[in-house]
C-alpha cells in the first residue's frame, strides 16, 4: 500500500445501466481496468489526463445473450502483446476479447449453467465455475479438463501462483486443492457458501464467505487467521502488492480496508450490494455495486474528488434507506435510543457506527477517523417497536389490539388478539380453529375484525374471502356451496385435478379460447400481508376447453387432411369418447388402450393441422389411466422427445403453446412427475428458448411449466442443479416476458425456488433476482404482482 493515510472517493463512474458484476485491473493501457455487468456488457476503462480524478470508457464489448459475471485478465504475450480480457456469464459461454475490438475472439462453450467465476494463469490457462458445481481449465478454444468433486455451485476459483495448482470454493461450504485435475485437499470452516478466493503468495490463500468472515489459509491445509468485521456476505477480496493487507467488500455496503490483520477503514456506499472490488497499479480501489456505479477511492491527496462531489457522495449515503433486517444494526427499540447529543462524543474507531432518535424518526450515522466527525449513512426503516407504548400484552406477546368475543351465548367470553400488518381473514381463520368454532363465523368474525381497526390498517381490507391467485371465493374448511370452491385450481379459478381424487370442479367455458379454454382473469384488490401465494406445491394445470369447438376443428382438419393421416369415422368417434371421457374426471368410465393408442397416433399428424388432437393430448394426460400408459416406460420418452420436437425454436406457436400446456398437464400423475423430472435439463432447455417467442400464452405456459417443477423441486435442498436450472431459466425469461400472469406465475416460481433453501436463495441473490424484479413490487395492477413480488424481496432479503 502506498501509505497509511485513509481512502477517500476519487470519481464515481455510472458505468452500466445495471449491476456492476466484475472489475479487473487491465494489463493494457497503464491504470486501465475492466468492468461487467448485468447489463450484459463489458466495458473498459481508462483514467482521462484532462480531469486527473475521472475515467473515460474506451471500449464497450458485447457477446454474452444474458448477464455478464465474471472477469480475469490473461497476461500478455506474443500473440496479444495487450493481453486478453475474458468474462463468464448467465449463457453459460466464456467470452474472450483482445482491446482492439468490441465483439469476442472466440467463446469456450461447454458448461451446463452460469459460469459465475474466473481466474487466470500462466500460459494463457483460464479456469472457470459454474452452477453446474463443476470447474474448468481451459487452454486457447479447448477445455483441457473439468474438475469434478463439487456438490453445490463453485462460486469462486484461483490459480495459484505455483504451477499446477488451483483451488475452487463452492456453496457447499468447501474450499478444494487441485493438482492435474485431482482433488488434493479440501479445507472445511467456513459456515456457509465460499464466495471469493484471493492469492497472498506461494503457500498462503485468503478466502471469504456468506458466513460473513475472511479466512487465511495455508495450502497445506491450516487456517492460519480469521477476520471478522463484516456485518453480511461477503462477496470479493483484492490483495495488495505487499501480500499482507487487504480489501473487502459485502452484502453490508461497505468496502473494509484491512491493514496489518484489523480493519481500519470501513467506507459505506450508497447501494445494497457491494459485489466486487480490485486494486489498481496506483493503489486506488474500484469497488461496483448493484447500482449500476462504479466508485474509485484514492489515498493520493492529488486524486481525490472535488469537495463538490465529495459533498454529493455523502449527500447520496446520508439518504439511503436503512432496513435493519439486515442484520447489521440489531434489533432497534426507538425508545432506548438517545438523541442528536449522543453526537457530540467520538468515535472509538473507523467505520462505527451509532443510532440516534430524530423525532419520530432513527437515523444512523458513522464515524470518520480521517474526518473526526459523525456522518450521516441513512435513515433507518422497520424499528422494532414503533408502536409499542400502545401495544397490548396478551399470553407473553404484545399486539396492537386484544378483542373481546362473545360468541357462544352465556359462554365465557374469548380473547382474539391482533395486529394491524396480519391479515384478518387469516386470523379469524385461525381463532376459530383454536377455539373449535364453525368456520360459519368466519365472515362475522374479520369484518369485525375490520369495523374496529378502521383507521390502522397499513392496506385496505379484503372486501371477502378472495382467492389472492383469482379473486374467486376461496375454500372454507367445513363449509358449503357448489363444487367450484372445492379445489378450485389458484390461477385459472377453475376446479383443479387432485392426484388421487375421482372428482374436480366445474369447469367454466364463458370467454375462453376455443382450443385451449385458457381466459384471462383478474385478482382482487387484496393487499396480502401473509404469504399465501408460495410455495406452491400443487401444480398449475390448464383444464378449460370447449369440447364442442375442438371436435369441430378436428373433423374439419380431418377432412383436409392427407390420405394417409385421414381418420375413419370410428377414430373420430373414439376420439371424441375420450375427449368427453377426460373432460369428466368424474366419469368411472375408463379410457381404453384402443382410444389411447388412437390419440398417440394422431398426435403425429402434419404440424398445420396438427393442433386440436394436442388440445385433446393436453387434457387426456390429466387422467391417471393416459397418464400412465403415456408417461410410463418407453412411451414416456417417445412422448416427451415429440412434444420437445413440436417446441423448436422453429416451430408453430399454436403447437409450442400445447406442447408446453402438456407438459404442465403431465404433473398431474405420479407417471408425468417421473417422467419430468428425469429429462428436466432438456424439458427447461427448450421451453427456456421459448421465451423469445413473442406470445403471451407461450409465456403463460413456459412460466407455468417453471412454477411445476419448482413445486415438485420444493423441500429438496440435494436438488441444488435443478432449483438453479429453474432460477436460471426464471430469471432469464422475466427479462422478456411483459404478460403480467406470466411474471406473476415466474414470481411465484422464484418464491417457490428459494422458500426455505438458503442455498437456493444465494444462488438467486448470485443471479441478481433482487434487483430485477425490484421494479414489480410497485405493480398495483394486478395487486397479486406487486403483493408477490414484494414477499420474494422479503425471502432474499
């Protein structure tokens, strides 16, 4: 380091128009560096001789067709006396570019998921990680061999500085040794995912992880030192020329400046994640983050920024939203805090920080060694217990009201107890659950419920039991009414197939497409404060159909259709038994072999005519006897690799829309489920490349065939690859997809992905879900969007 003096902002850049992923230091030109992004590109960047603090871009480089991760520099040689510049991305391609032109040399292909980390090493060797919990070397176009031993994603690797060696860290909490494509060591401490690795020399390594600790490691295998300082993840390090201090950046937001093993500056920015950081030739840091900005910090007094724009960077901290779920501020009771006085007595050290009560109002502060002050970082939202002079105290627990219900004349009274951010829909649910009461009392109960908090509630209440997915009556146990509550499916309103059950709701034919019996629907204006729209583990079927207008087109189409396809009169009509035989889950008729065999043959027919037999296909696998004779055995793959034929790229939309309403269709017996799971990787493959298909009831069926396998993946941590595949191909598709049911039903997906897998949540985290659903948490209409969105934050936060 070039002294001991503090970091202070040089320039900020606003380099991308999303996340900054990467950042590397360029071998070409003299204080270049190298950033990437979300954004999908890579940019380079050079210091301008004419304004000493700022950066100029020099080249912006586009090849990835998804989100950019990673980058390394590949040291000059005689071929690239400039070096080469490669990246990693959500495509699963490495991209390799010279600095002399902005689309790349070439692309190494060859991992199955995001290649989220790169390293480089001598001779032009690259190794890579990936989702798909392998590593690769790479040697100029080839991959020389892939390093197997991972049972979670490789989140970060290295090449150490001696030949031969290469260390991988993954989220399976592991760090490994590698030598010639062998595992040689595993190092186990860290308590949670590895996400950086960085070389202090021959023999010593640091590592940093979501546990929220720095690790020094000897290659022999022996933790040497462990820091701590950070408050979240942590996502990067960068080592100094002198091998001993460091920088660090997290999921705090701060960038730590580590000096003889302690931190000794903390330097908040004003974004959540601090993503990535790197040492320039000089001694200045960039740090990117998931603003979109790059920030450079100097120790140089000739470098540092202007008071002007040193003012507007801590103008820009001191508005910055605080949320204390964090986890870096603790819990924060208003009433114990003391007031601005408490700013009138110094800091202990660098980077602490210190909470004072403005009004109403928490703010929170930091103190500045190498200013002597206290600046302001935010402003704190969430306390714990704003409310708390007027809480009510009722079986050891504070509530904002505790009712008196009398229900039972001559009966002792009973205690209800509520807060005005609980749904009372659900807690008079649950009242009368816990107090054996007829669910008849439910409506009587929650508007009560609603007549006497009037005033305090934070949304506007349900005006009736809705379905949060329809806006339908929702299911009452123990009550009564016609058939279209029970089961009724979430999304469509419909009766839903249950696995096992001989009977299913009405289904409504009124506004429905005349092939698939798919109709828009719209939600209510209920303001959910209770997650109930995942995890779903049912499934989602498309069930509507007009019998009467699909016979009708597939006796006109027979009748056109070529002579060997043509079918007899007999076909037609057993065709048309089994159609109204589906249709009527009720019916304790069974499909034959013969009808069967029939729709499996037809199935085959010339792919513009071929659509209503598919509209049948898709409603016959709902029954449990097509099911298994379709889903089962070999016929199980004949049918899959037709459906995965019928969705090229290439194909008709009418028939990729069917094929993928199948699909969704085949969850509903065990047989489908099989089948399903086991070709996963080449079912979401090609449904993935189906969201370029510029149709809204294609994104519909895509978003609900993502939505099934993440009900069927729910509860499987192991299931890590397959939960990626579904965030991976979820994230992708959202970046396209403007049909609001199928960002809600790829909302819910993502819900259902991460709900109660930590690990699956980091990978969401890793892929920046975050920040690109953010923008639906504002979407009013329908609510169901923004009342989902905003529960997916919550569950990433």
């Amino acid at each position: 380091m070039s002294g001991s003096n503090s970091y202070r902002l040089r320039c900020s850049l606003p380099a991308h128009e999303m996340d900054v992923r990467g950042l590397a230091a360029a071998a070409f030109p003299d204080g270049a560096f190298v950033s990437v992004s979300r954004d999908r590109t890579a940019r380079v960047w050079v210091p301008n001789p004419s304004e000493n603090q700022a950066f100029t871009e020099m080249l912006c480089m586009n090849g990835h067709s998804n989100f950019v991760s990673c980058v390394c520099i590949i040291a000059p040689n005689e071929t690239y006396p400039r070096g080469l510049i490669a990246t990693g991305g959500h495509d699963n391609n490495i991209c390799v570019f010279s600095l002399d032109r902005p689309d790349p040399l070439f692309t190494l292909k060859g991992h199955k998921n995001t290649v989220c980390t790169l390293s480089a090493g001598k001779f032009g060797t690259i190794l890579s990680g990936s989702w798909d919990t392998t590593a690769k070397v790479w040697l100029g176009e080839k991959c020389m061999m892939t390093l197997q031993g991972h049972t979670a994603a490789v989140w970060a690797v290295l090449i150490l500085p001696e030949q031969g060696l290469m260390l991988s860290g993954s989220a399976d909490k592991t760090i490994k040794l590698w030598k010639a494509g062998r595992c040689e060591n595993t190092y186990t401490g860290h308590e949670d995912c590895v996400r950086g690795l960085a070389v202090i020399n021959d023999v010593e390594f640091f590592s940093c992880s979501n546990d929220a600790s720095i690790r020094r490691w000897l290659v022999t295998g022996e933790c040497v030192q462990i820091y701590y300082g950070h408050t979240n993840y942590i996502y990067s390090l960068a080592v100094f020329p002198n091998g001993q201090d460091f920088i660090s950046t997290g999921e705090d937001r701060t960038l730590r400046v580590w000096r003889k093993g302690e931190c000794s500056q903390t330097i908040r920015l004003p974004a959540q994640s601090v993503w990535c950081c790197c040492i320039l030739p000089n001694g200045d840091i960039a740090v990117g983050a998931s603003d979109g900005i790059i920030r450079v910090f100097t120790e140089s007094e000739d470098r540092v920024a202007s008071a002007q724009d040193l003012q507007a960077f801590e103008d820009e901290l001191s508005k910055a939203i605080i949320d204390p779920k964090t986890g870096d501020l603790g819990d924060i009771k208003i009433e114990d805090l003391p007031g601005r006085e408490h700013l009138s007595e110094p800091g202990n050290r660098d980077g602490q920080t210190r909470l004072i009560k403005e009004g109403s109002n928490v703010e929170a502060y930091q103190w500045s060694m190498s200013d002597g002050r206290w600046v302001k970082i935010g402003d704190v939202v969430g306390g714990s217990s704003q409310q708390s002079s007027k809480r009510v105290m009722y079986e050891g627990k504070e509530y904002d009201f505790v009712f008196t219900i009398d229900v039972n004349e001559g009966g002792p009274p009973m205690k209800l107890p509520y807060n005005v951010t609980d749904d009372p829909w659900l807690v008079a649910h649950n009242f009368l659950q816990k107090n054996d009461l007829s669910p008849m009392f439910l409506d009587q109960v929650a508007n009560f419920i609603i007549e006497n908090t009037k005033g305090h509630t934070l949304g506007p209440a349900p005006a009736s039991a809705t379905d949060p997915f329809t806006g339908a009556g929702r299911y009452i146990p123990g009550s009564g009414g016609d058939n279209q509550g029970f089961g009724a499916d979430p999304f469509t309103g419909a009766g839903r197939y249950i696995p096992g059950s001989e009977s299913t709701g009405t289904v409504p034919s009124g506004g429905a497409d005349p092939f698939t019996g798919g109709s828009a629907y719209s939600s209510s204006s209920q303001k959910a404060t209770t997650n109930i729209f995942f995890p779903n583990t049912d499934g989602v079927m498309f069930e509507q159909a007009n019998t009467t207008q699909i016979l009708g087109k597939l006796r006109e189409l027979n009748n056109t259709a070529p002579p060997d396809h043509k079918l007899s009169d007999a076909a037609l009509d057993s065709l048309e038994k089994l159609l109204v035989l589906v249709t009527d889950l009720k019916s304790q008729e069974q499909p034959t072999a013969e009808q069967i065999s029939i729709l499996w043959r037809t199935c085959h027919w010339p792919e513009d005519i071929v659509f209503p037999v598919l509209d049948i296909l898709r409603l016959a696998v709902r029954h449990p006897e097509v099911n298994a004779q379709l889903c089962g055995g070999t016929e199980g793959a004949s049918l899959c690799n037709h459906l995965l034929g019928l969705m090229s790229p290439e194909g008709r939309p009418a028939n990729q829309m069917l094929a993928l309403r199948t699909l969704c269709n085949c969850f509903s017996g065990s047989h489908g489920r099989a089948l399903l799971l086991g070709h996963r990787d080449t079912v979401l493959s090609r449904a993935g490349d189906l969201r370029a298909v510029c149709n809204k009831n294609i994104h519909v069926a895509l978003a609900t065939l993502v939505l099934n396998y993440a009900g069927r993946l729910y509860g499987q941590p192991a299931e890590i690859e397959a939960k990626a595949q579904c965030l991976s191909v979820a994230s992708t598709a959202l970046e396209v997809v403007q049909d609001k049911e199928a960002v809600f039903r790829l909302l819910v997906a993502l819900g259902t992905t991460v709900a109660r897998d930590n690990t699956a949540k980091d990978l969401a985290r890793s892929l920046g879900v975050n920040s690109q659903i953010s923008k639906y948490a504002r979407v009013s209409d329908p609510a169901k969007v923004g009342e989902c969105c905003r529960l997916v934050l919550d569950e990433l936060q």
